[in-house]
C-alpha cells in the first residue's frame, strides 16, 4: 500500500512540475549548477539517476523546451555503473544530450561514491540534496 502512495504522489509532483514549465514558469534565474549564456531565456534544470532516463522519460518534454527556446540543463546523479557500463552510458548521454539539442557545457554527470547506480543501492537524501540544491545551505 506504501508503494501506492509514493507513486502516486511521485505522479502528482511531476505533473504539477510539468504544469509550472509549461504554463506557469515565470523565473529567469540563473541555474544552480552551471551558468547561463543567455539570462533572456528561462532556465530548466532536469535531475536524473542515471543516463538514459532522459531518452527514455523524458524526451518529449526537452524536445518540447528546447523547441520553445528554454535554457536546459541536466544533473545526472550517476554514471549507471551496475554493470561496469558507467563510461559507454556516459558517452551514450553526450550523444543523447547532442541529439537533444543540450549544450554539453549545461549538462554536469557525478560519479559521487556515495551514489553508486546498482540494484539494492540506497542513495542518502542529504549527498542528492548537495547538488540539486546547493542554494539552500549546503555545501560541497
């Protein structure tokens, strides 16, 4: 039943998030991770596990952005080395994020011990929370 329910939020956040780019996004601040070139253009930073989430969930809504001239950046928290593939689905992500129309400057790829992509791995909220928010107090 637990899982029911962070689904369904999980759900619910993303398509407010979706809602807030698409007819709500008002903000032209500078992204927190890397900076921006052009300040006349909005900023979206999108946040992923690992490379391929955004070929495989979220393509459409970068398309979309890039399309209407938005600035993308792309946090990806992991190299996705389960299976000793981290640097062939690193370069996988480069070609993506060219295909993308994703500057390779805007796109930041860790490789933190503490977030180790693998089945059974538990990544500590605080260590995720360090980069996609180092505005709110912490530091790195």
């Amino acid at each position: 039943m637990a899982w029911l329910v962070v689904s369904l939020s999980l759900i619910v956040i993303w398509v407010a998030s979706l809602c807030k780019i698409f007819f709500g996004g008002t903000s032209n601040s500078k992204a927190a991770i890397i900076g921006s070139n052009t300040p006349d253009k909005k900023n979206v930073m999108f946040v992923f596990a690992h490379p391929d989430d955004e070929s495989m969930f979220f393509s459409p809504a970068i398309n979309y952005l890039t399309s209407n001239a938005y600035n993308l950046h792309i946090l990806c928290l992991s190299t996705g080395n389960a299976d000793g593939m981290g640097n062939i689905r690193k370069d996988e992500l480069h070609q993506a994020c060219a295909v993308l129309k994703i500057p390779l400057q805007q796109l930041r790829v860790l490789d933190h011990p503490n977030l180790q992509d693998g089945f059974g791995k538990v990544w500590s909220v605080v260590c995720s929370a360090i980069y996609v928010c180092p505005r709110r107090g912490f530091v790195h």
